[in-house]
C-alpha cells in the first residue's frame, strides 16, 4: 500500500469511530420539521458543492429553497475548507436538534468558531 493509501484508511477509520452524529436520523429528524423538506434540499444541495470554504461568497451567499436559506458566514484566517460529510452532519444535526417548531438554527464551527453555520426561515427567501 502506497503512504496516501494508508493515511485515507486511517482518516476513514478514525472519522467512522469518532463521529458524533448520525447523519440519517437528524435528516429523519430535520424531515418531520415544519418546512423540513425544503431545508433537507436547501442542505443537500449547498453541501453537495466540493469547494466549500469559509469564508467564500458561496458560503456567505448560501443557498435558499422556498422560505428556507443555509449559509455559513465566517472569519477564519486562513480560510477553511468544509468537507460536504461534515458540511451535512453539522446542518442535519442543527436542523434535528432545533428548539423551534420551523426550522431555525445557528452554530459556530472550525478553528476557534470561526465558521457559523445558519438555517433561516421567513418571507425574505
């Protein structure tokens, strides 16, 4: 096995053990939200985009599905690549863990909080 092999493995390996969300049941979660259908799409499709950085003016554009808008602002030095993987848990979970009866949810993550993730719903979108 050649070195880049052999590390790909052990990231898989490591993320498989440590991950702390269950990307299909908070996306069964988001679902059963009001207006949760629009918001998985919204997430589905902004995360889908393998170059996302924070911060960049697709992430701070974001994108918007009916009433729904996902967007990540930040003010990371240097600027930080999001995986979709961790793209997706990190809204599904926000999304299945909202306090709200819409959905509606912000979060910092990255290096020192430095991306803030937001789901939003209202007449604007």
């Amino acid at each position: 096995m050649k070195l880049n092999d052999l590390l790909a493995l052990a990231t898989a390996i490591v993320l498989t053990q440590a991950d702390p969300y269950d990307i299909a049941d908070d996306m069964a979660k988001c679902r059963s939200m009001k207006h949760g259908d629009k918001a998985v799409s919204a997430i589905t499709t902004f995360c889908n985009n393998p170059s996302i950085h924070a911060p960049s003016t697709y992430a701070q554009n974001g994108i918007t599905n009916g009433n729904i808008h996902v967007m990540i602002s930040g003010n990371c030095r240097p600027q930080q690549w999001i995986p979709w993987y961790w793209c997706e848990a990190q809204f599904f979970n926000m999304c299945a863990n909202s306090q709200m009866s819409s959905v509606m949810a912000s979060h910092e993550y990255g290096d020192n909080g430095c991306q803030h993730f937001s789901i939003t719903t209202g007449s604007e979108y």
